[in-house]
C-alpha cells in the first residue's frame, strides 16, 4: 500500500510537467536574437551587392549618421512622425528605434525599425504605422511602395520608397534576418 501511495504521489507530481514542456513563457517569447534596432539595419545593409546600394543617413537630425543605418532618439517625438511615420499612438509601444534614410530624397527611400515593448500588440502596432504612413501628405513625389516586415515577434521594419528599391530592401532584410516575414506589402497611392 505504501508503494501505491508512492506511486501515485509521484505520478502526480509528474503528470502537470508533460502540459507545460511544448510552452514558451512570456519571457522566453519576449527575447530576441538581435541586441537592438541598429543591429538589424546594419545586418539589411551588409547584405546589400555594392552595385544596389545607395547614398544614406542615419538616426534621427540632431545625431545623424552619414553612409549607414544609425540610432534614433525615440524622446524625439514629432520626429519620429515626421521623418519616419510613426504615428503618435505608438510612442509609448517602442523601446528603441534606428533609421537609414535615402540621402537625395525620403520619398525614394525611408525604412525605420522598432523594438517593441512587451506585450504589444503586433497587429494593432503595424496597423497604425500603415494607417499613418498611406495618409502622409507627400512632397517632391510620392514613394511607390509601403513594407512592414515583423522580425521575430520583437522588432518591426517600416519602409517605404521607389519600387526597385523596395524590392531589393525587402529581399535583403528577409534573406538577412532570422525570422523575418513581411506583414504588409501595399501601393502607397
């Protein structure tokens, strides 16, 4: 009678473990592979042939970098809205943020990522920042094309810009990234 108890206390303590082995915690969903939103930029940008790269600037105006992706100050609010798209319901979802933008011409080319905090949701966040951008009132031309890319369930990549462009941004960013799908892929018109 005394192994039975054993038994059974044992098989008790046992049988909730076979329930949360195929589970990930909240923690282990919420981490990534990527340090930041620059990272993923830089590793967009290496991944680039020579030939299809293109004159940039990075980061937000007042530590702008040339000839690369850079960091963007996300306490730079309107800026973050004006020069990226990001509209003002969303400040409070990011954590961090990094920009390369087309050095003749934002229209040609703009991309933007995010890490999103905690507990965001993705849907709602790349529905708002494509809400936002197809209603920008354009100047000197308009950009041809919207793309969202969600990296692993943590960052998010706005671009916007000239079709080729596009084509060859996205292609580089889902063949250099982990866990990379597009979200969005619309006209901008």
């Amino acid at each position: 009678m005394k192994k039975v108890a054993m038994l059974l206390a044992a098989a008790v303590m046992i049988f909730p473990l076979f329930g949360c082995g195929g589970k990930e915690t909240n923690q282990e969903a919420a981490t990534s592979q990527y340090a930041d939103s620059l990272e993923i930029l830089n590793k967009v940008v290496e991944s680039y042939d020579e030939n299809d790269l293109f004159a940039m600037y990075g980061g937000d105006q007042q530590n702008a970098v040339m000839d690369g992706p850079g960091k963007f100050d996300i306490s730079k609010t309107e800026e973050l809205d004006y020069t990226l798209g990001l509209p003002a319901d969303q400040f409070s979802n990011i954590e961090d943020a990094a920009s390369m933008v087309h050095l003749m011409n934002a229209n040609t080319f703009t991309g933007a990522v995010y890490r999103l905090k905690e507990d965001v949701d993705l849907d709602a966040f790349t529905d708002s920042v494509k809400s936002n951008i197809l209603a920008k009132q354009w100047i000197c031309g308009q950009p041809d094309t919207l793309i969202i890319i969600n990296v692993d369930g943590r960052y998010v990549i706005t671009a916007y810009g000239e079709a080729q462009i596009m084509e060859i941004f996205k292609n580089n960013a889902l063949g250099a990234l982990d866990g990379a799908q597009v979200v969005t892929e619309v006209p901008t018109v």
